[in-house]
C-alpha cells in the first residue's frame, strides 16, 4: 500500500515539476534512517514503476559502505 501511494503521488509531483521545468531527485536513504527505499536497486525498481522524465535516482555511495 504504502509503496503504490508513493508511486502515484511521485508521478503526480513529477507532471507538477515539468510544468516548471523542475528536475525531482530520489535519494535511497540506509536503513538505519528509514524503511523505505535503502538501496540503489530498490530505487531503480521505484523509478522504473514511477515512469516519468523528470526524477532521476541520487545515490550517495558512502552511505551504503
């Protein structure tokens, strides 16, 4: 439930950001921080699902060594 809300709200944000021009980013956050989203794969599977242009993934690499 939680990941398909997310999905559509992203791609609701993503048209919302192309009306201005605006680039989304996602960021995997360790799992330490958070539940959701804490690797470059599980990013890539979300941005894959979200479909859009305008989000691309973030991945800060130090925070996963």
């Amino acid at each position: 439930m939680t990941e398909k809300r997310f999905i559509e709200t992203m791609r609701e944000i993503c048209d919302i950001a192309g009306q201005y021009n605006v680039e989304m980013i996602l960021e995997p956050v360790n799992r330490y921080e958070i539940n959701f989203i804490n690797s470059v794969d599980e990013g890539a599977a979300i941005l894959e699902q979200v479909g859009k242009e305008r989000i691309a993934d973030y991945s800060q690499t130090v925070f996963f060594i």
